[in-house]
C-alpha cells in the first residue's frame, strides 16, 4: 500500500501561490503538460479562464473537462459564473501562478473547502507503473464534509482522508463495490458504487459535494506505466525436452573412436 | 597394414561424423527474424509518425516561465459518475492448421508468483486479458503448457515445429476470425525473455504465442527455455 502526501493549497484572488509539483514524471513530450479540470461545486455552472482567454465554457458540475495538452509554464485560472462577462462579473474562485511542470499530468479541481468556500485545487496524478494485473486506486476528498473512510467490498482501505486531500493505494485490477463512510463510523455518506480499477493505471475516485446538494462521486481514469508478467511458465513433465543426441547415436560414436583406436594401435605395433 | 589404416580412418570418420550429422539434421531453434524485431517492426500500412511541431523551442531547452500564450483546442467534456466500462469480448478459439492444432482459449490474467496464468488443462490455452484482443494495436499474448505429469502433451506442444509463412487463426467471441502469419520462431532462455516487447501495449497488432521448450531441469521441473511465435495480421 503506497500512500501519497497531498498538495495542500490555498486558493486565493490576490494570492500568488506558485505551486511547485511534488513530482515530475518523465514522459516522452519534454514541453507539454496533460491537464485535466473537474467541476465539482455543486450546483454552479461555470465559465473557466486561463492567463485571461476562456478555456471552458457552461462547465457543468460533475463533468470532467480534458485531457488537455498544453505548454509547460505557469497559468493563471478564473473561474466565473456561467455566462458572466469577465469584465465585470465577480470572481467565483481564482488561482494565480499555478505551475504546471512540462511533462506532468495534473487535474486541477474547483471544489468546495470542508467550510463549504469554493477552492481550486490542482492535484498531480501518480503515472508511475503498477505492477501487472494491479490499478492504482487514488481517492481525493474535495467535499464539504470532515474527514471520511473508504471502505471497498466493506473493507476499510483508506481511513481519515480530509479535504482537500489525497490517498492512493494499489490493489488488484477489477471491479469494486466502494463508498464512503464518515470517518470511523458506518455512517455511509456516499455510495456504494461499483468502479473500476483499470490495470496498469490510476483510477482517481472524487468525494465531492455538500450536505445541501448531497455528496456524489466522481471518476477519471489516467493511464500509468502498465507492467508485463514476470515470465511465462509451461510445462512440468519434459515430455517436450530438447533432448541431447539419443543413445543409439552417441553408441554410433564411441564404436567409431573405438574402432579407430584399436586400429591405429594395430597400425603402430606392426610398424615396429 | 593397409587395412588397419582404413579401419582408423572409417573409425574416425563415424565417431566425427556421426554428432555433426546429427547436429545438422535437427530442427532449428528459430525460424524468421528474432521475436522483439518482429514485435516492434511497423506494419508495412504504418504511417510514420510526422515530427512534432515544435514552436521556437528555447535555446536551453528550458520550458520559459513566462506566462505561454494559449493556442487552444475544443475541450472535451465528459460526466464524472462512475461508470463500469463493458467487459471485452475475448477471443475462443486458437487455430494452427499447418501443425493440426485446435485449442478453445481462456481468458487469463497473473499469479500471484507475478508470472502469466495459464489454464491448468494443457489442452487449453490461455489469452493475457490485460493485455489487447487479438487484432486490437499491440502485442496479443496467447500462452498455454507444453505439456504436464499427469496430463502428457499440451495443446502447444507443436508450436515448436512452427514455420515463417504458417497460418495462425484466432475466433474472436462473436465468431468474425483473424488471421495472422508467422514472422518470427525463437527459443528464448526464460531469464531474458523480452517482456516488455511481448507484453507490449502499443504499437502494431501482432499475436504472440508461448510455450515452454529447450532442454528440461529436473531439479526445478521446470523448461529452461520459451518457444516464442510472433505472427503478423494477414490481411
């Protein structure tokens, strides 16, 4: 079980917040960054703005806008009330100086504090290889609530989880009944609901919502190294067996050594 | 005196000729090109990858931490609430008509040793369901026992008699059939099977079939090799 520390950030209008990635996987493309937003504030269509030119419009609750592919570098992001002109309307939320790493793949989360305040959040997704027939399972907890628990099968796996937080562990590839419990209780909070963990990948769960609106799940599923078997076993018996020369020959080959031997000891001796 | 002579000479030539003859007459180990260069080798329809616009790159290289103008595409959107994506079809039936074998398939995964499952009945062979369905892009691994203690031969056990240009079947789960023809024969100690190529997810569609062959080690009742057949889709 590998458990990742959270990027904890204050999102701020006036606030220049550069936020350094705690990590940068090495991929391919040494320019780019792979960013993905979520929507979730409940109940508030919205209009994204990034270093002033609109990058999401009518942006739903509950929706996940991405993959984008976009330079490396540092950007500033708005967000609006739908349909609101920039000039005048008033900042929803707003995050200046967000870097995203070249090479990284982020998503960036509007959501509400455990205080219920709209907060954008970016959160880097962990691409690092699982091993084979194993996903990453990642839950992030952007709701307003306090701390949770989340049970799969009716297991525990990650307990104490608070906004805006994340956890990841790795478990075997396949389809899991989830839901999450206010922390250290049964009290189900949300779910059960069936996901699925892809192999070879990070499937990232979202707790989001408030007591008002109720509390949903959302998912996003980001591709992480896939690993191959450690081999390919096939056979026990040796019925199948390259064999080395069979008897009969190997016979065939120690009479003709033989023959010559004697024959050339027969040669020498008459010689003399 | 003479005869003597002849009878070393007869001798000599039994006991030198007799393991180069066999040493030649034997089947070869590998048949094609080696298995990685047939599994990375582009189809012959493969488009070359056209060179990544690069817009004024900075000397350094250095990503410049200026704010980058946005040149920006559609953005997809999707809903978030969890869905359970549809199991896959997978392929159930294998076919080799050049060497008679017929094999119903399963669809497999790993054991907890980390290896490759494979079905315990030899007759049957295995399809790796993490990686793609035949025919999909990359390398579709198909993999089944040589042979076992109780059950004798396996399904594959011919695979080792497999010639470049030999015709491979898959049947796919709603009946439609690919096609593959062998490319590459090889005999590969298990300590350095290229994994990552056979189990590549990318790249061209190509069907992998493994076994195990070589000479075996009593001690670990185990093959020290694996027959490894890469075919390409026919088309």
């Amino acid at each position: 079980m590998n458990k990742t520390r959270p990027i904890a950030l204050t999102a701020g209008a006036t606030g220049a917040f550069a936020l350094l990635f705690a990590a940068t996987p090495a991929l391919a493309d040494s320019h780019t960054a792979t960013v993905s937003v979520l929507h979730a504030i409940p109940e508030t269509p919205v209009d994204v703005y990034a270093n002033g030119e609109e990058l999401i419009a009518d942006f739903m609750p509950g929706t996940l806008a991405g993959p984008l592919t976009l330079p490396g570098g540092e950007y500033d992001l708005t967000v609006y009330p739908a349909g609101a002109d920039p000039e005048t309307a008033e900042v929803a939320v707003s995050l200046d100086d967000v870097e995203i790493p070249a090479g990284a793949d982020a998503t960036v989360v509007a959501h509400l504090t455990e205080a219920g305040a709209p907060e954008l959040t970016p959160f880097v997704n962990d691409t690092s290889a699982v091993p084979a027939g194993e996903g990453r399972l990642t839950v992030r907890h952007v709701a307003a609530a306090p701390a949770v628990d989340v049970r799969a099968g009716g297991e525990v796996i990650i307990d104490g989880l608070v906004n805006p937080n994340e956890e990841s562990v790795t478990v075997p590839a396949g389809s899991v009944s989830a839901d999450v419990v206010v922390a250290g209780t049964d009290t189900v909070a949300i779910g059960p609901a069936d996901v699925t963990v892809a192999e070879g990948a990070n499937t990232i769960v979202y707790a989001w919502g408030s007591a008002d609106a109720g509390y949903e799940l959302a998912t996003q599923t980001v591709q992480a190294g896939a690993s191959a078997p450690t081999g390919v076993p096939g056979g026990s018996a040796g019925l199948a067996a390259d064999e080395g020369m069979p008897a009969p020959l190997v016979g065939l080959t120690v009479a003709g050594l033989a023959g010559a031997a004697f024959a050339g000891r027969k040669y020498a001796t008459s010689r003399v | 005196m003479r005869s003597s002579v002849v009878a070393m000479v007869l001798g000599l030539v039994l006991a030198i000729g007799t393991p180069i003859t066999w040493a030649l007459t034997r089947p070869d180990a590998t048949a094609g090109t080696t298995v990685e260069q047939a599994i990375d080798a582009p189809s012959p329809s493969a488009v070359p990858p056209s060179p990544a616009p690069s817009a004024a790159p900075s000397p350094s290289g250095a990503v410049p931490p200026t704010v980058p103008a946005l040149d920006l595409p559609p953005v997809p959107i999707r809903d978030a609430a969890p869905t359970v994506a549809a199991p896959v079809p997978p392929p159930v039936r294998l076919s080799l008509p050049a060497q008679g074998v017929t094999a119903p398939l399963d669809a497999v995964g790993v054991s907890p040793d980390g290896q490759m499952e494979l079905p315990e009945d030899v007759d049957r062979v295995g399809w790796y369901r993490f990686g793609p369905v035949p025919g999909d892009d990359g390398s579709a691994v198909l993999a089944g026992h040589v042979d076992d203690r109780e059950q004798g031969l396996g399904a594959l056990a011919p695979l080792r008699t497999t010639e470049v240009g030999d015709v491979v079947v898959v049947t796919g789960a709603t009946g439609a059939e690919t096609r593959w023809q062998v490319v590459s024969r090889e005999l590969i100690t298990k300590q350095v099977l290229p994994l990552d190529s056979i189990f590549n997810r990318e790249g061209p569609p190509r069907l992998v079939l493994i076994t195990c062959g070589g000479p075996f080690i009593p001690e670990l009742r185990s093959y020290r090799d694996n027959v490894v057949v890469v075919a390409e889709p026919l088309p």
